[in-house]
C-alpha cells in the first residue's frame, strides 16, 4: 500500500505527532496535504459527530490544521471508470464549518463532506471502514 500511494512522489507521514508536525510543516510552505478523513482515528484523536445520521468517532485533526494554517480545504474522491479505463478525480469545496473552532461542528461538517462524496458514487465507497464501531456510550 505504500508503494501505490507513494509512486507519483507522495511522501507519506505516520499517523503520530511526528506526522502531525510534518503536516503543520507542509501546509506552511504552501504543499498539499491530503488526508483520509473517514477513517476512525485512535482514542482522544476524535469527536463523535454525526456521519449518514449515526455518531461517528471522526478525526479533530482536520480543523486543527485549517485553524492553525489558514489552509482551504478541499474535499476529494476517485471514480473507478468501467472496463478498467482507469480514473476520474472529482473535486468538491468543503462544507462551511470544516474549520469551526468547535470540534463537534467541524467534525460535523467534515462528515457532511465525506457522505457528500460517497452519496455520489455509493457503489464505490469503501463502507468495509469500521465508521460505527465506537460509540459514544462506550467505554475504552
């Protein structure tokens, strides 16, 4: 998975506050950094804000970075094109709020993003990622 993700010269940071720093690093000097917002981050790295009506653990990080960068985000997804005829990349502006001192709000609007993208190609979605899993009332 590393090797796909960084052949066209992707540099790849770990999922730590080393990575956090490079982030804050490469936004800074004006780079693009791309994240994987629907994934459930590691207890205390999160919020739970709704996602398809359910309470979804999501990732804080996001509006942290825009909040201290100032960095516009831009919200993303790939379409598998029939016939291996490869890919289509579609681009949509973010939800106002992705940037919302409030985590909860920002969350919110992250997730609002997030099934913006995947309402537009639902087949495709990757729906094996464990967005439920933890739940508010839970205990870890």
């Amino acid at each position: 998975m590393v090797a796909a993700r960084s052949r066209f010269g992707a540099r790849l940071v770990p999922a730590n506050a080393q990575g956090v720093r490079a982030l804050l690093k490469a936004l800074r000097r004006g780079e693009l950094v791309a994240i994987l917002p629907d994934q459930e981050p590691r207890f205390g790295q999160g919020v739970f804000a709704p996602f398809f009506g359910q309470p979804a653990y999501t990732l804080s990080l996001v509006g942290k970075l825009l909040r201290k960068t100032g960095a516009k985000a831009v919200m993303g997804y790939m379409e598998r094109l029939p016939d291996h005829a490869g890919y289509r990349i579609h681009y949509l502006p973010a939800p106002e709020g992705v940037a919302d001192a409030d985590p909860i709000k920002a969350a919110t609007a992250l997730n609002q993003g997030v099934e913006q993208c995947a309402r537009a190609l639902p087949a495709q979605y990757q729906w094996s990622y464990r967005r439920f899993r933890r739940q508010p009332d839970q205990d870890d």
